[in-house]
C-alpha cells in the first residue's frame, strides 16, 4: 500500500515562474525524500512600476510515505 502526504509551499524567482516551481522542487527534495507529485496551485507577481520583479508559485508538493522506516533512537 502507497501513502502519500501533501505539503504545500511557496517558491520565488526573479526570473520566471517555471524558474519558481523547479527552484521549489528543488529545494524541497533536499530535505523530503520520495517527492512524486507537484500541483500548481496558483502563480502571482510583485511589480515595480511597468515591470515584473518578483514571480511566486503556490505548489502542493506529494511525496510517498517509507511505512518500511524505522526510527532513529
């Protein structure tokens, strides 16, 4: 049996928002392990004046559960 959970989290760049959402990934498979899914949620941007300064991503990040793990004590 597969057990995923769902986590979500926010990822930034100034250059893009597919830079954003690979970043993000990035960054949370170094301290997630199993990482299986990615679900955009939502895509914004900071301005300053007529340009773009700031992408953001809103991700709902899966990862599968080691039910196998046991604990460190």
């Amino acid at each position: 049996m597969e057990i995923e959970k769902h986590l979500q989290i926010t990822g930034n760049s100034k250059t893009s928002w597919k830079d954003a959402i690979v970043k993000a990934v990035e960054e949370a498979s170094k301290t997630i392990d199993y990482l299986s899914k990615v679900k955009i949620l939502s895509q914004y941007a900071k301005i300053n004046g007529d340009k773009i300064v700031d992408y953001y991503v809103d991700l709902d990040i899966s990862f599968i559960l080691d039910l196998d793990r046991k604990d460190e004590q």
